[in-house]
C-alpha cells in the first residue's frame, strides 16, 4: 500500500497525471472520476485456490482491460526503512531497501522466472547454535517475562512464517511460556442446514469430531486456549471505524466466559478498549464438500502469524522461520520487508534434514511486471 506520506515525492498534481474519463466503449471509466490504485506487485497476489500460476497473474490488475487506462506513478523510497533510522545508517538503509527490491522482483539468485535458490546474508542469519529456535525468539521477544505487560513491546514483533502449522507451534511454545491461567474456549461446530436434504448426505462425515478436527485458514481452532495479556490476531471485520478490522493485534485484557475484553495494540486506534463476542464463523474454503459454521471466538494466538497475514504491518523486530521454504510469488519479499531496519531483521533457514542453511526458495512471477 502507498504510504500516507509518500505522495510527498510527486512532482505533479493528480489532476496533471490521471486520465479523468477515460472511455471503454461509450463509457467513461468510473463516471468520468479520478480513481487512484495503491499496490507493490512485489508481494503477495491474490490467493485463488487450486488455481494455476498463470490464472493467478491473469486475475491481477495488469491483466484487467482498465490497465491499458491507468498512467503508472513509480514510487521509490522504502517510507518503512526511513522511520527513526539515524543518519549514519544511511548506507546500510540503501543497500538493504535496494537488496529488498531485488529480492522482490527476482533479480536474486539468477533470472529464473518462477523458482529461484538465493543465498541469504550471513548477518541476517540464526546459525551455528545448539537451539536456533529459541535463540530467534530471543531475538524477537527479549526478556519476554520482564516486558510481559507494556503492551508496546507486543505491538512492534513478531515471528513470520509460511504455513499455519508452523505458526501455531511457535505460539503455542510461547503461550506457555508466560505466566497467568489458561482459559480453554471450545467451539460449537454444525452443518448448515441447507446442506442436510436427501438421503444422499452422508452424516458420518460431518460428526462433531469430524467438524472439531478442522484447521482452515481464517477459522479459528476449535480449542481456543488464552491467556491475560497474550496478543492475539483478530480474524474478522467486527467494527471498521474503531479499528476492528481483519488483521488488527489486540492484547487481552480479561477472559470472560461469553465475552473477550481487549485493547488495540495496531493500527490507528491503539489503546481503544472494546470486547469480542463469539461469532458464527462460515468458512469459504473450496476443499471442504459441505458448508459447515463454527460459533467462536474469531482471534487467534499471535505472537507468531504467517506471512500473508502480516502483509501491510510495520515491526521493529521481525524473526523469519523457514522450516520449511516459502510457496507463492511475492512472500519472501513481504517477510523481509516487515522491518523498519535491517538490525530489527533475523533469519532462520531449516534445510530438508533439519539443520541450518543460508539458502532458501525465492518465488517471483516475472509476468506480472511485464506491462509496467
């Protein structure tokens, strides 16, 4: 997304660069108005499941019959990597935002188009230690039960990772590490209704053990365990206006039986108090033959997220785990990028065996940048 301040290093006003009224057809574009798209197709393209590399890049904004309309304004300074950098970090903030770009647009490790190894600097990696892992969470959360109560040491951190497994495992490493009493909240799973007609549904498989044992992307787990002042992720759009959006870190304020009291601790509204009801939750996931609903909270445990939800976040300290290597176009650029500095940045690469690498997969759709 382009920064609020970013608009600063244009030379010219909207009016002089975007085309007002464009036609397709008879039609002016959008009523004839100004409209202004904000993006990096550096990172992540939208998730289309089953769908193959090319649908992917066929569903991007390039690929619409209104790109042929759009002027195309470059902006080229890392707003992210200017905030608080002290003037002698100058070179290093240049080479590390040039690095990422590189990275980015897949000129790291070769000019293949899709795959490509890349070699990650030796300063950036968690090495040669007898438990990587918890030298990255140190990393991360230093002296975490000594700072376990200012809610800005939680709001400025996180562990990135690819896959959901591997986020839930660190999290659930850390949530018993800090102290307090686990409250355990269970969900209620069903079938929707309008799947249960015929003879033909088969209720075997939607059992209530069946429904509790899914993980889907987006849904919380069936077992929610949490504790006071953990941060959690909330998964739904509850309250736009005061901040209660898909993606916003809360920290718990006190567990209550039908209700969750929480502060902000991202975005525009950190320190704004409110409670979080349980939801009936629907996922949208394709894979699964029937629709079914989950009434639960909808946060999950996050002092570690995946890389697609961290997507658009600012963070002083970041520590990447690859335990197993990234799977879309655009998500190594986006975890390295999450940082205001490269000192805020730690790596740890896990090979096929389990052991510490400097190499890691780069995926990069170099199609998408074809018509810029």
């Amino acid at each position: 997304m382009i920064h609020k301040h970013a608009f600063e290093a244009l030379d010219k006003s909207f009016k002089d660069v975007l085309c007002t009224g464009n036609n397709i057809g008879d039609k002016p574009l959008f009523g004839g108005k100004v409209v202004v798209f904000g993006g990096d197709f550096r990172q992540i393209l939208p998730v289309l499941q089953g769908a193959s590399n090319q649908d992917v890049v066929s569903s991007c904004l390039t690929s619409s019959y209104i790109w042929r309309e759009c002027k195309v304004l470059k902006l080229t300074k890392n707003m992210r990597l200017l905030q608080g950098n002290d003037q002698s970090d100058v070179q290093e903030t240049s080479d590390f935002a040039r690095w990422l770009l590189d990275i980015g647009e897949g000129k790291v490790g070769g000019e293949n188009d899709g795959e490509s190894d890349v070699n990650i600097p030796a300063d950036l990696l968690i090495d040669d230690s007898s438990d990587p892992l918890s030298d990255l969470i140190e990393f991360v959360y230093p002296s975490l039960l000594d700072n376990f109560g200012d809610r800005d040491f939680w709001s400025e951190r996180a562990v990135l990772a690819p896959t959901n497994e591997v986020v839930d495992d660190i999290n659930n490493r850390l949530l018993s590490l800090v102290p307090g009493e686990e409250h355990e909240y269970l969900s209620s799973d069903s079938v929707c209704q309008d799947e249960i007609v015929g003879d033909n549904f088969d209720r075997n498989l939607c059992s209530p053990d069946v429904l509790n044992s899914l993980h889907i992307s987006g849904i919380p787990n069936h077992r929610l365990v949490l504790k006071v002042g953990v941060p959690v992720m909330l998964l739904r759009n509850i309250d736009q206006r005061n901040g209660l959006c898909n993606g916003t870190r809360l920290q718990i304020v006190s567990l209550g039986r039908h209700v969750i009291e929480v502060v902000i601790i991202s975005g525009n509204n950190i320190g704004f108090r409110t409670f979080i009801p349980r939801l009936s939750l629907i996922p949208t996931d394709k894979r699964i033959a029937f629709r079914f609903q989950r009434r639960q909270f909808p946060i999950s445990v996050c002092f570690a997220m995946t890389i697609n939800k961290s997507q658009g976040q600012s963070l002083s300290r970041v520590g990447l785990y690859l335990k197993s290597p990234v799977f879309s176009h655009g998500q190594l650029y986006v975890a390295l990028s999450r940082v205001k500095s490269k000192k805020g940045l730690k790596i740890l690469i896990l090979d096929e065996d389990g052991r510490t690498t400097n190499v890691t997969r780069n995926i990069v759709f170099k199609s998408i940048f074809s018509n810029l």
